[in-house]
C-alpha cells in the first residue's frame, strides 16, 4: 500500500507538471495563438498589447497605437497621480465649531472626498459621517438657543458643492434652515468657536484602495482632482489632464494620443492608446513606489469587480489576474497583470467597437476572459518523490 501512494504521488506531480506547462503560453507563441483569438466577432477589432514583465518587451501588439476609450481604465491615471502627488498616509479632517453669541456655526472642511450619508456605515469604514456631523450640530444650536434652531448663519470651505446639499438637506429634513455661505480656510480658522464635531477619513492609501477595487467613480475623480491641485493645477477637469500629463511624462511616455475628459472614465470623450496604458503599467510595476495600484487592482475571480470573472468563462485564470476593468455602453476593457507559470505579463486589452447592449457586452467580456486564460498558467513547482 505504501509503495502504492508513492507511485501515485510521482504520477500526479508529473501530472500537475505537464497540465501547467501546456497550459501557459511561451512568449514566442503567444503571437500566433492570439491573432487567432483577436478575430472573435464579439471583440471587434480589439487594442491589445502585452509586455514580459522580466524584460519590458513587447511579445504582442494588435491596433496598440490606436486611440480608444479607456471607460474605468482610466483610473489607473487618476491613481498613478494621487500616488505621485498626494500623501498616502495623509487624512482628510471635517470640524464644526460654534460661536453662539454670534449664532454662527463653522465647518472646516479639507476637501474630504468620502463623507458616508450613512452614520453605520461610516463608522464601520472609519469614514467621516455626514449625520453625525448633523445632529452634533443641531444638538449644539439647540442648546445655545433655548431649543430653537432660527437665525443662525453657517460659514464652510473646503467642502464639495454635494456635500453642502447633503448637509443642507439634512438640516432642512429637521427644520433647521441656516443662511449657508462659502469662505476662505482662513476665515474658518479665524472664525472657529467651540467645538462641535470632528470628523476624520480613511487614509488616502485606504480610499485609494477602494477605488481600484470597487472602481468608484465618485472618489476617482476627486483623488485626480486633488492630485492636480496639489502638483499645482486647478481642481477641475483641465487640471486633471495637465497632471496625467506631467504622469506620463515621468514615465517618459508619449502621451499625444491622450485625450482627458474626466478623470473617471466615464466619459466616451476620453482616448489612451493600449501601447500607452501597458507603458505605464510595466513601468509602474517595476517602481516601488506604485505598488499600491497592482496591490489593490481586483483579483479575477476573487474580488472586488472581477469577483465573478473568469469563474465559468476561464476557470483556470482564478487568483492569477489582477486587473481594472471598464465598461460604457458599446465598450468592455481590462488591463493589468497575468501570471503566467515562471513569469508575468502586462496586459491591455481595449474592445470599444462592440455593439450596444448587454447581451454583446457580456459576449466581448467572455472572449477577454478566454483570450487571457489563454496566458494565465499557476506556477507549480515539479515536486518527483524519489522511487524506494
């Protein structure tokens, strides 16, 4: 019986062996074997480019010049910047103060891009909560003023107009109806009274996190928004395409075909070539510093939006990619990292000619799912248990 398992331990590591080696694509033969995929109608005509992260050369390249819509690939730009030019270990912080004898509340805000409407929620996430900051304030207002909550004037800076509608909303929900009025920093400072409430985010590094990994628009933008402003461009969308820019620019990669819309991707104005975006990924890849981006991107098959990727389409590519996906009515793009036996690729995969509708969408994401199985390969250690 002993003898029995050892044999059967010797066949199934030749096994295991042989099935890895078959199923993962040399970089020689990748060429061949994707022209052949990148025929797939439901891909039309697809950008695709893929790098050998060992070495940085191309081992394959279909319309890689050609300028395409990035949809949520776009914020692997919004976050190489907040990398490049925002504290990662930094916080945002919203305090509210009030100065009774002047029946003046002061919110002093930092620009927060994540205040929670949901006071559980918040707290679960560690995240600023916008009722909490609203009730410690009517409360406060209350007290000051023997229950009423009329005539008081409110003052704020550095709050998102939708923030202020938000608050002004919940406010209006329980009868109190402040004159409100956009200041400096400095008049806040100077204005501050008694405490109220103060209200901490996450870390950038946390929020940048869940931007990859759910692809928040919301907060995408708002990171590009504040990286631009720290590199010193204004906070809108020409100085997100100033900064992504000075990006690509750092990388020393040829940025004429980009086109900046928004820092999301959800505009079908935006345009990145697949040459561009794999560039910069390799090049991200091999800085220290950018490994946040490739630690938060989605897990195929794991988490966050590629949870339910690749599960029936390549089950053999679970837990071997990690990528940000996109999509826009007409569009499915993915780009990222595929292991692949003893090595990685860089991939870029842009599909934004397919037809409209959800019923072609999931057809183009299938095919790039099946095109990349076509690479992902676990790398599995030849283990040969010595015949007794």
């Amino acid at each position: 019986m002993h003898l029995k398992k050892r044999i059967f331990g010797v066949c199934l590591a030749l096994i295991l062996s042989i099935a890895s080696a078959n199923a993962a694509l040399s970089p020689e033969s990748i060429p061949p074997v994707f022209e052949e995929l990148m025929k797939n109608p439901s891909l039309s005509n697809p950008a695709m480019v893929v790098i050998d992260s060992s070495t940085g050369l191309v081992v394959y390249q279909h319309n890689a010049y050609s300028q395409r819509k990035p949809a949520s690939v776009m914020k692997i730009l919004s976050a190489g910047t907040t990398i490049e030019y925002l504290d990662l270990l930094s916080r945002f912080n919203t305090s509210i103060s009030i100065a009774p004898e002047e029946k003046l509340i002061v919110i002093r805000g930092s620009l927060d891009p994540w205040i929670s409407l949901d006071h559980n929620v918040g707290r679960k996430m560690n995240r600023a909560s916008l009722p909490y900051m609203g009730f410690s304030t009517l409360s406060a207002v209350k007290k000051a003023n023997h229950g009423s909550l009329k005539n008081y004037k409110v003052i704020y800076s550095n709050l998102y107009s939708q923030d202020v509608a938000n608050l002004k909303a919940f406010w209006t929900k329980r009868g109190f109806k402040p004159t409100m009025k956009s200041v400096s920093d400095d008049d806040t400072f100077i204005a501050q009274g008694e405490l109220i409430a103060s209200e901490n985010s996450p870390t950038v590094a946390e929020i940048l996190d869940w931007t990859l990994l759910w692809s928040d628009n919301l907060l995408a933008e708002r990171l590009a928004r504040l990286s631009a402003q720290s590199a010193g461009f204004p906070l809108n969308d020409k100085g997100v395409e100033k900064t992504f820019n000075l990006l690509l620019s750092h990388f020393q990669i040829d940025s004429s075909k980009l086109v900046v819309a928004d820092a999301s991707g959800l505009s079908k104005q935006n345009r990145i070539t697949a040459q561009m975006m794999a560039e910069l990924l390799y090049k991200m890849r091999i800085e220290e510093k950018f490994a946040p981006i490739y630690n938060s991107l989605p897990v195929g098959g794991v988490s966050g939006t590629l949870r339910n990727r690749f599960v029936t389409t390549a089950p053999s590519a679970i837990g071997l990619i990690r990528a940000k996906t996109g999509t826009l009515n007409g569009t499915a793009t993915l780009a990222g990292f595929v292991q692949s036996t003893d090595r990685e690729y860089v991939f870029v995969l842009l599909a934004d000619e397919i037809a409209k509708g959800n019923t072609a969408l999931n057809k183009a994401r299938a095919a790039i799912d099946r095109v990349l199985g076509r690479i992902a390969a676990p790398n599995i250690p030849t283990e040969i248990i010595p015949a007794p």
